[in-house]
C-alpha cells in the first residue's frame, strides 16, 4: 500500500460514508487527492469527475458504486470501501480520463454475467445454459438471437428481466437485468451504455446472493480483468 492508499483509508475509516456519489466512498477519497474538490452541480457529470480523481475506469466505479448502495449498513460499505483503495491504487490522470479500452470491458461483462447468474441463481438454470449457448456462439461469430425472445426465462426470476429493479429486488432479479444487458451489448457493439449497467447488476446480483466478501472479490476480480491490477499468481 502506497502513503496516498493509506492516507484515503486512514479518512474512509474515520468518515461517514452515505450510500450516493455525494459523500460516498470516491468523495472521501477525491477530498485526500483534491482537497478542494467539490462535486459537479450537475449529477449526471459526477461519476466521470470521481472517476477522474481516482484515476479508475468509469465503468468500475459505477459497478461499486451500485454495489456500495445496495449494502445493508454503513460498517460494510467502510468494509468495501477500505479494502478496494487498500489493493488498488489510485492514478493520476490529469483533466480528462482516458477511455476504457472496449475489449477489456466487454471482455469482463463476459465474464461477470455468467457468474452472477450462476451465484444468484444456478447452472443449471435453463437461462443459464441459454446464455453459455449464445456466448460460444457470439465468440465463434454465428448467428444467435436472444434467449428471452425464444422463450427462456430464468427459474428464480421468471420474466423479470423488464422489470426495473430497486434495492428491495432479489439477486435474481438482479442477475437476469444483467444478462439482457448483456444481450443489449453483444448485439450492438456500439452501444455504450449496456457494458456499466452489466456489471453493476451482477456485482449486485454477487453481493445479495453471497454476501459482502463474495462482493469484495468480484471488484477485486473486475480490477484483474480491466487491467487496473495485475492478477495474483493463483488466479
Ligand atoms: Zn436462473
């Protein structure tokens, strides 16, 4: 852990940490990076602005974020909060922050998809075996269409994936919102919404279904596939 790390833990430990953007866990690191930071009167320019004081891909810290909200107490999001600025150091990145490269964060959506559903609900899940087709599929360049159009639908939350989601939602519910955005994604490269809104829902699809240290790992596990950390040699 570098002094900055330290310092940023040292003041998440002795802050009050509110579920939002504002006062949440980037605020209390933008203000040990930028002590005279203020948020972005417009709320739609904030993440971007937290994103670029840390120095983290955008679409990460809106994952942990959505994570950060859905966490039950404030204890646990201090817990989110020091263990991720304790294993991922921060960047400086000057005015703007560079783009994500695309591959690496559909690569991860992915990756995150399939284990969320599998966490919050199972393998064997027709959905769940569904989507392995269409992802081998979509890899091997064939034509494939949406599973939800052809009629599956996930055992624990049957045609849910419409239906907006809340913090009362289950991690089924959760999880099938994150494999149509997946399906959003793989159809439409383009699209540049569907990769964040993905890997939100299943880092809290993860979280409900196994609980904070399953949800601490996910964030670490993205960092390791958007190349923020290298992997550990086990991994
Ligand atoms: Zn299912």
């Amino acid at each position: 852990m570098n002094e900055l790390q330290d310092e940023i833990c040292d003041r998440l430990m002795g802050s009050k940490l509110s579920p939002h953007w504002v006062g949440g866990l980037f605020h209390v690191a933008a203000l040990v990076l930028e002590p005279d930071f203020t948020p972005n009167v417009r709320s739609d320019g904030r993440p971007r602005q937290y994103a670029r004081v840390v120095g983290w891909p955008l679409v990460f810290c809106e994952a942990v974020m959505g994570i950060s909200a859905g966490l039950p107490t404030e204890d646990d999001r201090r817990t989110l909060a020091v263990s991720l600025f304790g294993t991922i150091p921060t960047q400086k990145v000057g005015k703007t922050l560079p783009p994500m490269p695309r591959k690496h964060a559909r690569d991860a959506a992915i990756w995150a998809v399939p284990l969320a559903h599998e966490c919050a609900c199972s393998a064997d899940c027709p959905l769940h075996t569904a989507m392995l087709a269409f992802l081998e599929a979509d890899s091997a360049q064939q034509q494939w269409s949406s599973p939800f159009e052809a009629g599956f639908s996930c055992r624990s939350a049957p045609r849910k994936e419409h239906q907006t989601v809340s913090a009362t939602s289950s991690a089924s519910h959760h999880a099938v919102v994150a494999i149509r955005y997946l399906v959003k994604l793989l159809k439409n490269d383009s699209d540049s919404h569907s990769i964040p809104d993905a890997l939100r829902e299943a880092g809290k699809a993860i979280t409900k279904s196994k609980g904070l240290a399953a949800g601490m790992q996910y964030c670490h596990n993205l960092a390791v596939h958007l190349e923020m950390i290298p992997a550990r040699p086990s991994e």
